[in-house]
C-alpha cells in the first residue's frame, strides 16, 4: 500500500522510494501512512528570539547568539549554534559565556518579537479560526474540516503556511501533525528546526514506550523523582500498570498519566478571544486564615496569569484582588502599576501587598486575581530598569516549561511547607 507524500517545498506528490521531488528536486519530503487522516497541529517558531536578531543583523548570520541580559543576568533564547555548546534557556549569562567566549549577547526587543508573532498568529488564524496560542511564538492548531475550504490537504496547508512565514519573515518554524494536542507537541520537537513530522495514535504506544516518565508533559522533575523511586521509570513501565492501581495510588494524575502513556488525550484546541481582563481564582475544600497558605495560593494564581498574558501578547496595569469570605461576602482590592506588565513577580507583588492588609483573622473560602487595563504588550517589563533582571528570568523559566512542562521549573514558594 503507498504511504501518501508531499514535497515541502512545492506541494507536489512523490510516490514511494523517492529521495528527491521529481518537479523541483527538492530532499524536503514528507510521508506518513495516515497523513490524510491527521488535523491537529502544533506550531513553534525555532529559536524566535535569537532568530529574529539573526534576521535583522547579518552579521549574526554563523555566530553563537544569546538573547538575555548581561554577565550577571540569564540566557531567555539560545540560537542553534550557541545550543552546540550546551547553552540554554534559563541558564546563567556567565555560565553562558565560560561554555562559549565569543557568545554574542543581545539585549531582548520585546516589542519587535511581539510585532513579528502577532503577524504569525493572523497568519494561522487564516487557516482555522480554531487557533489555541501557547506563547508568544507556538500554538495550537485544529485544522479539521478545512481541506475544503482551502483547496488542499491539512498538511499541505500547514506545510504552505511554513513556507509563507519564511518567505514574509526570514524565520523557520517547525511543525507536529497527529491526532491531539499531546501528540502534536512532540511531533513537532522531531525535526527541530524548520523540521515537519507527523505522529500517529497507532504509532503512539511504541513510540513513547522508551521514553523517560519526565517526557509526558506536566511531569516535572520532582514528580519524576517519585514515580521512578515507584518502579516507573519509563513509559513502558506506565503502560504495564493496570488503570485502576494508577488511579488507586495517584488519583486524577494516575488517569491522566495512564491516558497519556499510550497517547490518548482527549483536550480541545481551545481558540483565543477578545479579552478585557485576564484573572484565576480558587475555591478552598475549606476555609483558609493564615497569610502564608494563602501567599503560595496567590502565587499559583499569579503564574496562571502571567501565562495567559504571554501567550496573547497582552501587559496590563490594574491588578484586582478579590476575596470570598467563609459567609460569603466578596472583597475585592485594586492597585494601578507604574507601567504596562505580564510578569508573575510584578502581579503577585502587587497582589501580595493587598492580601497582607486583608488577612486579620477572617477566614476566606476563595481568592482571585487579576490584571485589567490591557493593551499589547510592548516589552515595558525589559525596558524598566529596576525589573529588567528578574523579567528577563522569568522569560525564561518560561521557555523551559514551555518543552519540558510547567513542572520543569518550579518556585520553592508554591511547595507545601513539609
């Protein structure tokens, strides 16, 4: 039976044991048994930071760039050549500069890589309103339907759009097709960059067999630490356990590890919105007084937040908190920032101050919060010079959740205190 594929590069059918697209002799082929029957899509610009300096400065062309702040500040983005050297994101700038001495070091312009990822995200929204952003610079994608629509095959689609982005903005992307979110997301680290894979459900399994327990997103390193101190060391393992017994010893998380060490997961591409206000709140299973429990659950919240903020592009000036006393009466407590912000450390210091004035012995059955007041963002978090470190750490923190999970990096704030 032939396995359908496509050239890359000028959408053309190659049949079986080509090497090379016979129209325009290209080695960029795609082939995979179900191509056809894929429509989920993830997305994410390689190396978007470091990319776009590259881009606009020639010069930059062959040399390791690092985007970050100075010798005492981090590493958000590391171009292709610099990760030869073992360079990444998060990492210390000086850490950075001992593993390579000719690093070049460019300040971040936020405000530039915004302009260019809004453009990428109307690019996407032109193939499927069905667009799930996850950062400045990846999202979702649920192309179902749409080969009507546009006259060719979702991967020729998406494989067209590829080829547009490089075209209009001198940036690669990198591309994961299958059958769900999950899948797409891995699919798309395979070919890294301007790489283009597809992952089937019935490949799925013995794909991830080998694989680490820390490979399934959401399972930091902690949490891998214990399933491994457990028996679980690989996938595999995972695969051999009995749903229940999962379940039985780790509740929710046990399904949903269960689930996604064969590859089924079942979550929507959930599309953007207009958004006048980004906020998370929280009921408690039971009424909280003390500050300090209280301080951690604010700082969950904050994260949530911020992430929210990040991926649309959006910074804002008004954070709202709001409390639920235990007789049900709602509190809500706002303060204005100096500037425009979508960083968790600003939110929750601001958020933290109101807090500290309204814990005095009532109990509260819920806390939220929230910023308002928004606007695109501008990258005022990396020109203020009092917050400019911590932002550009923060960054990229980020960066590292965003391959290896929310767990990948974690706050010793929001640990339980043991």
């Amino acid at each position: 039976m032939a396995t359908p594929g496509f050239c890359r590069d000028c959408l053309t059918d190659v049949p079986d044991g080509t090497a090379r697209c016979h129209a325009c002799k290209s080695p960029r082929l795609l082939r995979h048994a179900a191509l056809d029957d894929l429509s989920i899509a993830h997305v994410d610009c390689d190396a978007f930071y470091a990319t776009i300096e590259k881009r606009d400065n020639p010069d930059l062309k062959d040399k390791p760039v690092a985007v970050g702040g100075s010798t005492r500040g981090v590493v958000a983005a590391a171009c292709y050549v610099a990760r030869t050297y073992g360079i990444r994101s998060a990492m210390p700038m000086f850490e950075a500069k001992r593993r390579c001495p000719h690093l070049v070091v460019v300040k971040p312009d936020m405000a530039k890589y915004v302009a260019v990822g809004r453009d990428i995200r109307q690019m996407m929204l032109d193939l499927t309103p069905q667009v799930e952003p996850l950062s400045i610079d990846e999202a979702f994608l649920d192309l179902a339907g749409t080969a009507r629509l546009h006259g060719l095959s979702v991967a020729k689609v998406l494989a067209r759009f590829a080829k547009a982005v490089e075209q209009r903005h001198r940036i690669t992307v990198s591309i994961g097709l299958a059958p769900n979110k999950f899948l797409a997301k891995i699919a798309s680290d395979l070919d890294k960059p301007r790489g283009f894979a597809a992952l089937s459900a019935d490949e799925a399994p013995g794909f991830l067999a080998p694989k680490p327990v820390g490979f399934i997103y959401g399972v930091g390193k902690v949490t891998a630490e214990r399933l491994q101190a457990a028996g679980y060391k690989t996938i595999a393992d995972l695969q051999r356990t009995d749903r229940t017994d999962l379940m039985r010893h780790y509740g929710e998380e046990g399904l949903r590890l269960s689930r996604l060490a064969f590859g089924l997961d079942d979550r929507k591409v959930e599309p953007e919105r207009e958004t006048k206000s980004v906020s998370s709140e929280t009921t408690f299973d039971r009424d909280i007084d003390d500050f300090r429990p209280l301080e951690r659950i604010l700082w969950q919240q904050c994260e949530r937040v911020s992430a929210r903020l990040k991926a649309h592009g959006l910074a804002g000036t008004t954070v709202t908190l709001k409390l639920k006393s235990a007789d049900f009466k709602i509190r809500t407590r706002a303060r204005a920032l100096s500037h425009p912000t979508q960083m968790a450390n600003l939110i929750f210091a601001a958020g933290r101050d109101l807090l500290e004035a309204e814990t005095t012995g009532t109990k509260f059955r819920l806390l939220g919060i929230g910023l308002s007041q928004l606007s695109e963002a501008a990258g005022d978090d990396l020109t203020d010079l009092l917050n400019r470190r911590s932002a550009g750490a923060e960054l990229a923190v980020d960066r590292l959740r965003a391959k290896f999970g929310r767990n990948a990096v974690v706050k010793g704030l929001s640990l339980d205190d043991e």
